[in-house]
C-alpha cells in the first residue's frame, strides 16, 4: 500500500473520530474540541501503525 494512501486512511480516521465524539459529547468548547483532537490524533497514530504492521505482514507472507 502506498505512504499516500495509508495517510489518507489515517487523516480521515482522526476526523471520523473527532467529529463522532464531538456528537456524542454534545459540547463545543474549545477545550473539548482540543481534547477530542488530541485523542483522535494518538488514535490515528495507532491505527496507521496498524496498518502499516498489517501490510507488512501481508506482504510477508506472499
């Protein structure tokens, strides 16, 4: 999988996070929003991590 792509999924990973959790939290502060940002970004940092460990076994195997 290309680097483009990976952080593709991972970008929009953070703002899905980010946007659901302000939904669901149903406050617009901006130290809420901060807040939200911060954990949608150590999550997408996991899971490009994920991915990238994803296809590197994947290509490990073929």
């Amino acid at each position: 999988m290309e680097k483009k792509r990976i952080i593709a999924q991972v970008v929009a990973a953070i703002l899905l996070y980010t946007v659901i959790s302000l939904i669901l939290e149903k406050d617009y502060t901006q130290p809420i929003i901060l807040r939200e940002l911060g954990e949608g970004l150590i999550f997408g940092i996991i899971y490009g991590f994920f991915i990238w460990i994803r296809e590197k076994w994947k290509n490990k195997k073929e």
